[in-house]
C-alpha cells in the first residue's frame, strides 16, 4: 500500500478528482492548505500599504491505494494537475504499514 | 404714413408684451384678493374673494406636501448612510475579530445622539440666535410640531426639519470611529461622544445653519460662510477630531509592522454604494424643498463623486500600475465631501473639478501624508472627511455662482468666479475656526474621559479582537 500526497493549485482541483474518478479511485481526503514553494507570494496593496503575502492558498490530496493502482494514480494527477507554470505543486510517496476500516475492522488492502 | 406705421406697430409690441408680463404677476392678483383690499374695493364679491383664499391654501398645501415628501425620504437617506452605509463601509476595512465593535459604535450612536437630540441638541444647534450656540428655548423638543420654522424651512412641519438635522447628528461622530478603529474603548466611545456632541458639533452646527449665528451666509453672519450641506460642520470637524484621536490614542499595536489588511472589502464596496445613494438625500436635501436648487445639488453631487473616483484611480495608476476597487470607493466618497460644502452653490462642471481635484489629493493625502508623519487614523477619517473637507469648502468658495443660488441677494456675486474672491477668504475663516473647535475641543474631551472610563482597551483585548472582549461575540461563526 502507498500513499500519495499531492499538493495542487485550488484552480485544477475539480479535473484532479475527474481524472482519479475515472480511473477507479474512489476514495481521498481533500484539504484546504497554504503554503509555498519557490512560487514566493504576492503583494497586495491597501490605500498605499503594501503587504506581502508569501503564503498561498492550496488543495491537499491524501490517498492510500493498493500499489498496482499507484503509478496509474500518480500519472492521472501529472496530467490533470499540471499548467506549466510556478507553483503547480508537489507529489509525495509513501508506503503505509496497515489500513484498518473502522465499521468492521477489516485490515489491508481490502480496508481501502 | 410710413412713421405713423412704425408707431402703431411699436405700440402694439408693447401692448402685446405687457399682456403676458401682467398675467405673469400673480402675487399682484394675490394681494388684491387679500380681505384688506377687498374692503377698500367693495365691487369684489366676497365669494370670489373667499375662493380666491380656499385656493392660496390650498397652493400652499400641495407645495408643503410636495417638500414634506422629499424631506422625509431625505432624512431616511441620510440615516441610511450611517446605517448600514458607514457601517458596512468601515466595517469591511478593520480585521475579522474587530468587525462588530466597528459597526456598533455606529449604531449605538444612532440611538444615543437621537436620544441626546430630543433632550438639548435639536435646541443647542437651532434654538435662539445667538452667535456661537443655540439656548435651551425647545429643549425636550417644547414646541416642535407641524407648523413650520419659517426662519429654518417654511414649508415643512418643524418636526421634519428637526429629524432631518438629526440625522446630520448622528453620522458625523459616527465618521470619527475610522480613526479610533480597533482599539477604543466602547464605554470610552459613548462617553466621548455624548461630550463631542454636545461641545463641537452644536456649536459648529449652530454657528454655520442657525440664526445669527457667526458663520451663517444666509441669516446674518459675520463672516457668511459658504457650506451647503456640511462640509465644515460635518466632515472638516470630525476628520480633524480623527486626527487629534488618532494622535492622542497612539497606533495599533503591531502597527506598521503588522499586516492589517481590510477583512472585507465586498463589505466595504457595499457601504460605499449606500452612502453614495444616501449622499443625494444629505446634499440634495439640504435644499430643504423639493425645488430647482435641490435638482441642482442632486446633479453636483453625482457628478462630484464621478469625478473623484476618476480623480483617485487615475493617481493610483500612475503609482502602481493598476487600479484598485478600494482606491475606486475611496475616491468616491472623497468626492462627496468635498462636493457637499459646494452641492447647491456650484454647476455640473464645477462639480467635476471639485471632485476630481479632491479624488487625487485625498489620495495623496492618505498614502503620502499619512506615511510622512507616520500617525495611525485607521480608516482614514481625516485623511479623507479632514482633508476633502477642507479642500471643498475652500474650493465651494471659488466656484459658487449666483445663478446657481442668489444667496447674498438676486444679482450679488457669491464665490470667486462671480468676482467675488474675497468669499475664499470667508471659507478660510470658516475653516479655521472648524479646525480649532475640533482640535481644542477634542484634546479636552479625550483628557476627560481618559481619566474617568479610559480610552484604550488593554494589549491583551486588542490582540484578542473587540468583538470577543467588548462585546462577548464574534461576527462570523461560519462553522456553526
């Protein structure tokens, strides 16, 4: 079992989901985020007082998948995710140890 | 026979030219039907005579109605301003956990200076005709009815009159708390204001509106001040009383470092809307009657905020390349104060001027003034009603014209660009003396109750947010 950590634009976050829909994925955990990378922030500027903001609003995917559907997964988010520009986001990998459904404790790759 | 032909024509010119002259002149026709008259002329018949009074009322009825209608729908626009106007537009600029305290020290001051009103301050502003104050003659509101006050507004109920100068009242210290924003007390703020009220804004409001009072162009002043609506007694007095808030209160803490940027300003956009549709009732309505000259301050006041958002985006573009909705609203309503002094004195094009001039030094006023001497009026209520409104009462000087409004007499030039340029003169006085009642009265009033309520809420309160420490609420609970 992996999971796949994908940080996104909020903008390609609707076409990430169709596209991990489409090839059968059928849970994940989304979360509202902020952060950066080399993308830096912004100014903004209020009646002459500029402000910095160097910390952007981002969409958190989280899913655990068997490892035959990871790299089918992985591909999906490249292709959806990706506009070409700074600040796209990242993807990570890991692998999880144990999955438990909590309605009736199954373990495994049959919990996910 | 050529000459005799001539003759014969220009007497019957003549004859056809008094015709319509003599039909013009009903106030002649009037002064025959009155029953003085009638007795001394006996082949009247009294019927006619009768009728002819049943009809003068009748006339005189369907104009008070006519005024009274747009003096109501007046005074409600102008309460509009302040709520939910003023409140909306300053309560989108203080951060989130600030929100509600912003809004209700508006609307608590719609509330205590109405009450304030009825007890002395409708008698303080307009009783009596003294030079500096009113007196206590209708105090608890003693003789406010339907009639009119034909020294005020002679086709109007009283009470009318009265309710619409309330609403003057109310959003002048209203406009104070954008500077005093995010860190003043709520009992300090009540407190202030009641004194504020009572010590700056009636006698500024008598001496420029009420009779004999020093400032008064229209009834007997020594020097007649020019200002329509309020741009001394409203918007000089309170940005100035900002300023000297701003100072003696001290900067928010973490200000500049901190980032305190608008929480809202869809809020803000909203507020500046309302009071841009209020402001035809503050300015417009200050014609108090529903007549040619409040067409006039109508048309000179949108064209006055046009112009001014213009005025400030078009400075903000050259500054940073991009126009600003904030920079949009802001130069909106720099320009309807600095058109109210001017509304019923100067024509469309005027207008123009004035707002546009006053949209970019408004602008330069609360980005370059304000980092230069680096004090913390929040949200610009000086940088803003302080300094449009200054700029347009001297401007009002410059502009007013005769036949906008013949306030000096039918033909007497009014402002400089009749030739009369010694009424820039008068504005100045009448601004000067805005200024140092706001500034002396307001340094004794904020000595006053920092030593008996306190002005300031404590670091812990401010960093924790108003709305929790003051008020014991939040104003979004969007989890709930």
């Amino acid at each position: 079992m992996m999971k796949i950590e994908a940080i996104i634009q909020p903008s390609r976050f609707e076409s990430v989901k169709d596209a991990l829909l489409e090839i059968g994925i059928e849970g994940m955990t989304v979360t509202e985020v902020r952060g950066h990378g080399r993308q830096k922030g912004h100014t903004e500027v209020y009646r002459g007082r500029e402000y910095t903001v160097d910390l952007l609003p981002k969409v958190k995917l989280e899913l655990v998948l068997p490892d035959q559907l990871v790299n089918r997964a992985v591909d999906a988010i490249l292709k959806s995710a990706k506009t070409g520009k700074i600040g796209d986001g990242k993807i990570f990998l890991s692998r999880v140890e144990e999955a438990i459904r909590i309605r009736n404790e199954e373990r495994g790759e049959s919990a996910l | 026979m050529k000459r005799m032909g001539i003759v014969c024509c220009s007497v019957l010119t003549l004859v056809l030219l008094a015709l319509p002259l003599g039909a013009q002149q009903p106030p002649a026709a009037t002064s025959r039907a009155t029953p003085s008259a009638s007795a001394s002329s006996p082949e009247v018949p009294r019927a006619v005579t009768e009728k002819l009074n049943e009809l003068d009322q009748k006339v005189t009825a369907a104009q008070s109605s006519a005024d009274n209608a747009w003096m109501l729908v007046s005074a409600a626009l102008v309460l509009m301003m302040t709520g939910p106007g003023l409140t909306l537009f300053y309560g989108g600029l203080v951060r989130q956990k600030n929100v509600l305290a912003i809004m209700m020290q508006s609307f608590a001051l719609m509330a205590l200076i109405t009450v304030l009103w009825a007890l002395v301050g409708y008698s303080l502003c307009f009783g009596g005709d003294g030079h500096f104050i009113g007196n206590f003659q209708m105090a608890l509101l003693r003789g406010v009815g339907v009639n009119p006050n034909p020294d005020y507004a002679a086709t109007i109920p009283q009470l009318t009159f009265m309710v619409y100068q309330l609403m003057f009242a109310i959003i002048t210290p209203a406009l104070i708390t954008g500077a005093t924003a995010e860190r003043m007390k709520f009992s300090g703020t009540v407190l202030f204001m009641t004194l504020w009220f009572l010590l700056v804004y009636a006698p500024m409001a008598h001496m420029v509106w009420g009779k004999g009072g020093f400032l008064n162009a229209s009834l007997g002043g020594r020097f007649p001040t020019l200002d329509f609506a309020g741009g001394t007694v409203v918007h000089v007095t309170s940005g100035v009383s900002a300023l000297v808030c701003a100072l003696y209160l001290g900067k928010r803490t973490g200000y500049p470092k901190q980032p305190m940027p608008p929480h809202s300003l869809v809020l803000s956009f909203t507020g500046a809307c309302l009071l841009w549709v209020g402001w035809f009732g503050f300015n417009a309505g200050s014609a108090l009657a529903s007549n040619g000259l409040a067409s006039s301050a109508f048309v000179a006041t949108h064209f006055g905020a046009a112009a001014a958002a213009i005025g400030w985006c078009v400075a903000e573009w050259f500054k940073n390349g991009r126009a600003s909705a904030l920079g949009a609203i802001s130069g909106a309503v720099a320009g309807l104060v600095a058109i109210t002094p001017a509304a019923g004195f100067v024509g469309p094009r005027s207008a123009l001027a004035i707002g546009f001039i006053a949209g970019m030094f408004c602008y330069w006023m609360v980005t370059k003034f304000k980092s230069m001497f680096g004090y913390d009026d929040a949200l610009d209520a000086f940088g803003v009603h302080g300094a449009g409104g200054t700029i347009g009462a001297l401007l009002t000087g410059v502009c007013a014209r005769v036949v906008i409004n013949p306030i000096f007499g039918d033909g007497k030039a009014v402002g400089g660009l009749d030739g009369h340029w010694s009424q820039v003169g008068n504005q100045l006085v009448g601004v000067l003396i805005a200024w140092g009642l706001a500034a002396a009265g307001t340094t004794i009033i904020l000595k006053v109750v920092d030593l008996t309520t306190g002005l300031r809420v404590t670091e812990e309160q401010e960093v924790q947010g108003l709305d929790i420490t003051l008020h014991g609420e939040e104003g979004y609970n969007l989890e709930s």
